[in-house]
C-alpha cells in the first residue's frame, strides 16, 4: 500500500497543451524516488500537483492523486489545505528566495507549526530549536534571530530542511535541493538529507536533473520526458542497464570526471526522434480515449 | 615569449565591501584576488575551477579587463594592459572574448541574432558584416536562417551557440568562457562542449574556462588552475591533477563530485 499513488495524472496548459500525460507514480512510506528529466519534462510539476501550487495556467485534468488512502480530488479545499500541510513538506530549490528576506529566521519555522497546525507557539519555539539542532546548525538559538541574508547558503539550506521536518510530515518533496549549491556543500546537505530520512522514516520525492546525485541518494527513479514517464525502475537496475534508450542516452550524456579523456555523447538526434514519436502516439491513444 | 598569450604576475584586487561601511568614511575593501601569478600559453585550453566566492570570475574579467586589478600586472601577448584606460583597450578588445553564462541575459531580448553577432562587428569597425555573420552562424552549426530570430525563439543551446558566434565573430586570439553550460541540460552541454572543442582546434583559439564542475573541465581542458579563497591552491597539466590530486582543496572538491554510480565510495 502505498504513501502516495499518482494515477493517469493529466496536467494541461489552459485546458490543451498537456504538460503532463497520464502519469502514474507510487510512493511508497519510507520511500526515495527520484523525477529525473531535463528541464521542460515536467519534474517539478509533478511535485507540484501534489501540494496543489500548480502555476494558474496548469490545470489538473485528468488522474487522480491518492495521499494516504484519500483522494485529494474528493477533499474539500479546506481539508485538501489540512492534510497537505499535516502530510507533506517541500525543500525547495532556491534557499535564498524560500525564505522572506526581511523577517527573522525563527518565525518562518515555527509559524506553519501554529497558523497550520495549531501548535502553541512555545512548542513550536522548542521543536524549531530541536530541529536547528538535529540539523547540525551550531548556535541554534542566534540563528533563530537571524535574517537569512546574515546565513550562509548551506545553512539556508539547512535551515529548510529543519523547516521541512519540523511538523513529521510522512512525504517530503525535494525540488532540486542542491543545485544552488557549491559541489563540497552540496555533499553535505545531500548526507544531512539522508540522515534525516532515515530518522524519521519519511519519503522522499526527488526532483533533480543530474544523475550523479540519484545514484548516492535514491532507491528508485521515474524518468520523464516531455511529461510522459519513459522509465520506472529501481537505481540500481537503472545504472547497470537503462530500460529505454532515451534513458540510456541521458546517462551516456552525463559527465563523469573520473573518464579520461571520455567523450561526451550528445543525446542523438534519432533518439530523441523516437521519444518525440512515441509521446506524439501516446497523445493520440490519450485523445481517443480520454 | 611569443608563445605566450598572458601573462599574469601577483595580481591582485579588491571590492568595498558596503555592508560593512561606517556611516562617514569610505567601506572597508574586502580582496578577492591575493596575488596571483601563472601564465597562459598560447594555445592552451585553461579551465578555471573554485568554489563560490573562490574569484574565479573575477580573475576571468581582470583578465579581459572588464575590471581594473588594484596591483600587479597583466600582459596580453607582451602589451602590460594592466591599468590601460578605456580608449587603448579598445583595439585590443577584438582580441579577447568573453562567452557569458546565462545566453537569456547576455542576448538582448530586441535585437534578431544577425543584428546581436554583427554588434560588436560594427563596434570594431570591420568591412563585410553580412558575410561575417553567415560564417559566425556557419561555424557554430545553426541554420543561417536563424540570423532573422529572437533570442526567445531559441533553445538554450541554439542561444549558447548565438553567444559563442558572436565572441568568435571577431576572430580572436583569446575566448574568456565563464560557466557557459552550467545552465544548460546535459544532452545540449554535451553538444555545446563538442563544438567548443571543435571551434578552438579549427581557428586555433586560446581558451580559458571557468567551471565549478570538473568533469566538464576534464573533457575540455589541457591545464587546470584551481582557486580557493582568492589564491592559486593548484596549477597542473589536466591528466596530473586527475592522477594525483595535491592541494587538500583539490582532493575535496573531487570527492565530493557525485558520479553516475551507485558503487562509488562517496565518504
């Protein structure tokens, strides 16, 4: 039984252009999955259409998605709000813009524990400092009355993360955690991820593009491409041979320092010839039976 | 001495640092380069790699002077341009590149590609623009067809090529390259790093490439010059520094590197 189901998830621009077509992703409790794609798949969506922040444009319609045993289609908005806030938490990309340059740190931890939740705002002081803690954050108490441009990148990221944790959410979504970062912080906040899932037990939904990353933090990988899944395999079954030659071509395409000399193979035109041809034969199969 | 293109002696440069500047009284100067000294020999593909706030930018644009150093010295094929003024640079201009990191930034929104690649053409004054800008387009393998498109109308790796045509346009010595496809998806960074192969072996350029990723700069790059904290901590033949990492930095910085493996002791 799993955490999350995502089924026949249809997202489309204005109600035409499909953004994402008939996706079909389960998550189960405990579980890291990565999105991989390159940018335009339709990564990011996919997380978004679970927390219900899709851009005005985007529109579910088609698909369901099942958190926890219920479809969130069937909520209302206010209880689709409730459990989404109780259940799920987001680590987004950019540390810096996450987080409101002009009020202190502290508050924009605990805020969501009280408005949200209905903490006492004592215990959700006392739970943010626990956190800032488990996090590795030295001097807890002085960040909590810090603004964020007084913090350095990786500890923004840090602190998101606390964030992330702080009220046990079952499923958290990682949008490109690490891209923002330099490649000795970003080892850091990839372990402190680690860590940190495997204390509390939370899935994990990944969104990256770099496959390096996947191969150190995943168990299993959806790739997408142009919003169609292409894959759905385990990390380990992935690197030792990918299942669609789109994807073997993504990997081929990736850098590895440790080739000498090792040419980089551009994802062939034909390749991506036959990925087009087959998103363009599953739109016609989605039309004729919508 | 005619065989090399830079060459670079105790550079050294500073900011004011404003967030730290008393009411009355200028800000205090925080250095980003601490006296660097190498040389670039002509020919040569020179990747620069460092961290953020490491001032691996700001070397790359002391060199092609878009900033003044405050001491030391830099030689362009034996010319000190150091401190030379605006004016005086100008002719020099045509002889060093730069190729910028973000090609939606670096490519005016109103201008189609001919009129961006023919910009600095104009500029410098040269004869033959249209068939100049055809060969520009011919060379980084877009349609010359293209010439009458918007930036917006392209992808990031067709934009990326816009911008490398325009630095290779002028036909010059040096291309100044400042993490030009960590913006892009691998599969049009592979692309857009075989062409830069290709351009700098066929005009036979001198490249400099500033990089936070090493595995692109392996590819690339016959030397590697590794910043940190604005000091040189390594400068190594690209196949030495792989083999035998020696500053502490370098070694950080390649174990931290995450490779497509799910085998690889990553401690």
């Amino acid at each position: 039984m799993s955490f999350l189901s995502i089924q026949d998830l249809t997202v489309r621009l204005r109600g035409n252009l499909p953004i994402l077509r008939r996706v079909s992703i389960d998550v189960a409790a405990g579980e890291v999955r990565a999105l991989v794609g390159e940018s335009g798949a339709g990564k990011s969506m996919i997380g978004k259409s679970v927390l219900g922040t899709l851009p005005q444009a985007l529109g579910i319609t088609g698909g369901r998605i099942i958190l926890d045993g219920e479809d969130l289609e069937q909520l209302s908005p206010r209880a689709r709000r409730q459990r989404i806030g109780a259940k799920v938490a987001l680590i987004p990309q950019d540390p810096l813009t996450a987080l409101n340059p002009s009020r202190r740190v502290g508050p924009q931890i605990t805020n969501r524990l009280v408005d949200i939740l209905g903490w006492s705002r004592k215990a959700a002081e006392a739970r943010a400092l626990e956190l800032l803690e488990e996090v590795h954050i030295p001097d807890p108490a002085r960040v909590m009355r810090a603004y964020p441009h007084e913090l350095s990148g990786g500890m923004r990221q840090r602190i998101l993360i606390a964030s992330a944790f702080a009220a046990e959410p079952k499923l958290i979504i990682a949008d490109e955690p690490t891209t923002a970062l330099d490649v000795t912080v970003q080892k850091q906040i990839l372990r402190l991820i680690s860590e940190m899932q495997q204390r509390h037990g939370t899935a994990l939904l990944f969104v990256t593009h770099d496959l390096g990353v996947v191969s150190k933090v995943c168990q299993t990988m959806t790739v997408l491409y142009s919003g169609m899944v292409v894959e759905d395999t385990n990390v380990r079954d992935f690197f030792a041979s990918p299942g669609h030659p789109y994807s073997a071509a993504l990997l081929a395409a990736t850098p590895k320092y440790t080739d000498p000399d090792g040419s980089l193979t551009p994802v062939p035109d034909a390749v991506i010839r036959a990925v087009e041809e087959e998103v363009a034969g599953f739109d016609r199969e989605m039309e004729g039976a919508p | 001495m005619s065989d090399v293109i830079y060459d670079v002696k105790d550079l050294r440069l500073s900011f004011p640092d404003m967030s730290r500047k008393p009411i009355l009284g200028p800000a205090p100067r925080i250095e980003i380069l601490k006296g660097l000294t190498f040389q670039i020999p002509k020919g040569e593909v020179l990747g620069i790699v460092g961290g953020s706030g490491s001032g691996k930018s700001t070397l790359g644009r002391a060199l092609i002077r878009l900033i003044e150093p405050d001491s030391g010295q830099i030689d362009f094929e034996g010319t000190d341009i150091t401190h030379m003024g605006e004016d005086e640079l100008r002719p020099l201009r045509r002889r060093f590149q730069m190729i910028f990191q973000d090609p939606l930034s670096s490519l005016n929104p109103r201008r189609r590609v001919a009129g961006i690649i023919a910009g600095p053409l104009r500029l410098q004054g040269l004869e033959g623009i249209d068939t100049r800008v055809n060969e520009a387009l011919d060379m980084v393998g877009l349609p010359r067809s293209f010439a009458s498109r918007y930036p917006h109308e392209l992808s990031g790796g067709q934009r990326q090529r816009v911008g490398i045509a325009r630095a290779i346009a002028l036909s010059p010595d040096f291309i100044l390259a400042d993490e030009i496809v960590s913006g892009l998806d691998v599969s049009s960074q592979a692309q857009v790093l075989n062409l830069l192969e290709e351009l700098v072996r066929e005009l036979g350029l001198t490249l400099a490439f500033i990089s936070h990723d090493l595995s692109v700069i392996r590819r690339l790059c016959s030397r590697i010059l590794v910043l940190y904290q604005g000091e040189i901590v390594e400068n190594a033949a690209t196949a030495d520094l792989f083999a035998a990492p020696a500053a502490p930095y370098t070694q950080e910085l390649l174990s931290a590197i995450p490779l497509p493996d799910p085998d690889q002791v990553w401690a």
